[in-house]
C-alpha cells in the first residue's frame, strides 16, 4: 500500500505540534487566566480605571478582586458559581436526551443508513453533506462515519483516503455548519448571553440565533469540499491499489438490516409527535404557552426559541427510546435510566473545565474589567473607522489562531466573549453575528491541529488503509481543505455583513444600543 507522505514534509506543521503539545491542560490555562484577571484587577482598580456604560449612563469603575468582599464571595459562592454558569445546564439537559439516542443505536443507524449506495460521482457530496449533518451526533460521527466513509469510497473503487479527508472536513473542518441546530448552538449562545448581559443586561439568548448563517456555511462549504476532494486531493493520493489486508477491509455494503428500519421508522414517528406538540403549544387557540401574545414583533417567539433547549432533549430522548424499543437495545424504563447516566458520567471531563471557566468568567465580571475594555475598545476602534466586516473577520482569523493549540470550542469563547461580545455590540453588531464569525474561525482550522481531541482517532483510521500514514500525512491531506475553508469563510461573513442578512430567526446583523433613562 502506498503511503500518502510527500518527501520534504512541512517545517512549519512540526513546528505547530511542538509548540501545540507544550501547551499546558485547559485547565490549566483558564487557572492562569484566573491569576491574570485577579493581577490585573488589582493594577486597575489602584490606578482608578473606569468608563460610562453608554446604555445606562453608570460609571463603571474597576473592582480589585482581592477586597474582603471578592473573597468572601469567591470562597462562599462556589457552588453557585459553577451551578450558576449558564452553559452548564443547557448542556447537561440536552445530553439527558442525546445520550439515549446514541447509546440505544439511533445515531449509528441514521448514519450507516445515510450513506446507502450513491453513484460514484455523487459520493464526495454525499458524503460531505451527510458529514454536516451527523454534528448531533457528538464523538459517534467519528467513530462511526468517517470509517464508513473510507468503505464506501473504496468499494466504489476511489481512495479510502479521500473518503477520510471528506468526512473528516465535513464532521470538524464545517462544524459550524448545519441544517438543524443542535446542543453547541444552545452551548455557545449561552456564553454569548452571559457576555451580553455585561453591556446590555435584558438581553436574551436566541437558540436559533445562528440558524440560517449555519446553514450558509453548508451551501458555501459543500461545493468547496467537492472541488477539493476530486480535484486536489484524490489527484495526489493516486490511484488506489490495495494490498491483500487492505483488500479485506472491502465488504459488500448490506446496508440497514430490517430491525434497524422498523426503528428508524418508530423514531420517525416520535420526531413527529415531539413536533407537532411544540406546534400545538405554539399555533393552538387561546392556549400558546410557548408564545407571549402581550409581546409585539420577534419577541412574542422568545419563549418558543428558549424552549428548545428543552425541546431538543424531548427530540432525542424520544426518537432514542422509540428506536431502541423496535431494535431491541432498550427493553425497560430501566435502560433508558442507565443510558441518561452513561452520559452524564461522559460528561465529567467537561464538568471539571467548567469549574474553572465558571470561575474566570464569574471573577471576569465581578472586576468589571470586561465592559471597561470593550467601552475603551470600542471608543478607539470607533475613531479608526474600521468597517464592520473586516472587524469580524478579524474576530474569525483569532478565533482560528487560537483553535490550533486549544480544542475546545467552549473553553475559547468563555475566555474570548466577555471582551468580543460587549466590544463589538457597542460599535453596533449583535451577539448573534459575533458569535458565527467565532464559530467560523473555531471550525475551519480544527482539520489542522494535532491537538483536536480526535485527531488521533483519525490518525488510526488512516493507518487501517494507509501504513505509512503519520500526523504529517493527515495534516498534508487537510490542508487543502483548511485554507480553501478560511478563505470561504472569510468571504462569507464579509458579505453577510455588507448584505445585512438575518444571522437566524430574529437575529440579525446590527445591533441597537437600547435608549439611555432619563
């Protein structure tokens, strides 16, 4: 079997995994971002630093975090403080219900029986968009897709390799991508809403503030995908000729067996009964509790957007119980129980970050250090006069800079949206938008990094066809993909801005300050 490594591999990728392997744990990094906050604190309140809250007109002026006062509230509060942070029950809810969904085989199913049997021509597409798609899916897309993806490819008679990279790009290269949201748009939006309140503290979360440019980034990355997996990629990985173990990997693809059906069909209709009662709650007369008919325009929905986050675990949970009970995987109450409780105990690496991001946020704005900076940001960017989308795309290129050495989406934008948030809102673009140019750039450099926590799960599965594969084959292998998706992503977001279009349902580009109390 071929190797896919080039003589004279890149410098500058091992320079990347080096220096990226250094890095201490996150947990680590958000401790010393807690130590700085608490020394800068310090500095500025001896210096007296403020600025006036141009909404309310208050003067805010920059608290040390080492009074009496902080302490006692740091030490006393700390439950609250992690129990308090508000993307730590968005996620734990959803998860009840994704967890029964991947645990009883509804994922595995719905992403074996995706790919089917496509003509040759169409697979790097399909593939790519199903990619998109399994997002809700969490690790399982790794594990179970990408490997699949490398069947079908080489049963077509195309390289495994290229069915990896597609997959691969589509699954973490376009993760900000989606038709449907799911459990990081209520993550990130989350923090988003935590970081709005600095400025503007009647702001609300949209879960679906992401939605329709989530689904740009799909319509803009799909043709790219296909253009650089048969243009580029494939070309250089040659023809595939397969030794005999490689061979053997190569089984005839039975598709879904028909208990696997019967499942998806029952999931089929629980999907539908958790619709339809969220539109009967919704369109019913004269009982519509998730619609406030004493609000005017976008805000009557507030509720109906809120309630999703309890509205996806319904989903999950329900399709994932109907599935498994036609399958066979869940045969009591009981198994459901043990599948929510799986989950959870997946979830515990998170729940020890979030400890101390709760912290750094929390001791963030007990300083007031973040709406000081994004006031005084905020009033020198305003006097250079920088156009707006050049701004995000200055958030989106940080944002990618960042994702090479810290994987974790959540862990970056906790630190980055109590200063980018505020900032950006006072020079007059929403949370929303701020939040998809964030997401942007934490996508399209995930392919890139060693450090992604599945990139050496990908690294296995290229090995499975291709001996010789390293971390320079697959770094080499998506590299294409990465720069090809930063320069798409860098269009986009300048065009959604020069163009104005809605980020999702009641969300849109600009944003107002509300007017100043007499």
């Amino acid at each position: 079997m071929q190797s896919t490594r080039k003589e004279g591999r890149p410098g500058w990728l091992d320079r990347v995994e080096r220096w990226g392997n250094a890095l201490p744990d996150p947990v680590f990094i958000f401790l010393g971002f807690i130590l700085l906050v608490i020394a800068l604190s310090v500095l500025a309140a001896s210096v007296g630093w403020s600025a006036t809250n141009p909404i309310s007109g208050k003067v805010l002026q920059v608290e040390s975090l080492l009074t009496e006062a902080n302490l006692r509230r740091l030490l006393v509060g700390m439950p609250t403080t992690l129990t308090g942070f508000p993307p730590l029950g968005l996620v734990l809810v959803v998860m009840l219900g994704a967890a029964v969904a991947e645990r009883s085989g509804l994922f595995t199913a719905l992403l074996s029986g995706s790919i089917g049997k496509v003509p040759r021509w169409a697979l790097t597409p399909s593939v790519f968009i199903i990619g998109l798609l399994s997002h809700h899916a969490s690790d399982a897309a790794y594990v179970v897709f990408i490997p699949l993806a490398a069947l079908v490819y080489a049963e077509a008679g195309r390289h495994p390799m290229a069915g990896i990279a597609t997959a691969f790009a589509a699954i973490s290269g376009g993760f900000a991508g989606n038709v449907v949201p799911g459990q990081v748009d209520v993550l990130l939006l989350g923090i988003t809403e935590a970081a709005a309140r600095l400025i503007d503290p009647a702001f609300t979360m949209n879960p679906l503030g992401n939605w329709w440019f989530s689904i740009g980034i799909c319509l803009t990355f799909a043709p790219v995908a296909w253009f650089i997996t048969d243009r580029i990629v494939e070309p250089r990985l040659g023809p595939w000729r397969p030794d005999a173990e490689t061979a053997a990997l190569v089984v005839p693809h039975e598709g879904l067996t028909p208990a696997q059906r019967r499942g998806l069909a029952h999931a089929g209709l629980a999907a539908l009964a958790v619709i339809g009662l969220f539109a009967a709650f919704t369109f019913w007369p004269n009982f519509t509790p998730l619609l406030d008919r004493a609000a005017e325009g976008p805000q009557r929905t507030t509720p109906f957007y809120r309630a999703l986050i309890g509205g996806f675990m319904l989903l999950f949970l329900a399709c994932g119980w109907a599935y498994g009970r036609a399958v066979g995987t869940v045969k009591s109450h009981r198994d459901i129980v043990a599948m929510m409780g799986h989950g959870m105990k997946t979830m515990a690496p998170y729940l020890v970050i979030v400890f101390f991001a709760a912290h750094f946020v929390a001791l963030f704005n007990w300083s007031n250090l973040g709406p000081v900076i994004a006031i005084k940001g905020a009033e020198a960017l305003r006097t250079l006069e920088i156009p707006r989308p050049l701004l995000l795309v200055s958030l989106l290129l940080m944002s990618s800079g960042f994702d090479l050495f810290i994987g974790s989406a959540s862990a970056k934008w906790s630190a980055m949206a109590p200063v980018v948030v505020p900032m950006l809102m006072l020079l007059g673009i929403s949370p929303e938008m701020t939040t998809a140019a964030y997401r942007m750039g934490d996508s399209v450099t995930n392919i890139l990094t060693p450090l992604m926590s599945n990139f050496p799960l990908v690294l296995v599965i290229c090995q499975r066809w291709s001996k010789g594969a390293g971390v320079g084959s697959v770094l080499a292998l998506m590299l294409p993909y990465g720069l090809a998706f930063l320069g798409a992503g860098c269009l986009l977001v300048m065009g959604w801005v020069a163009l104005e279009l809605p980020v999702g349902p009641g969300a849109g580009v600009a944003y107002h300050l509300p007017m100043v109390p007499p």
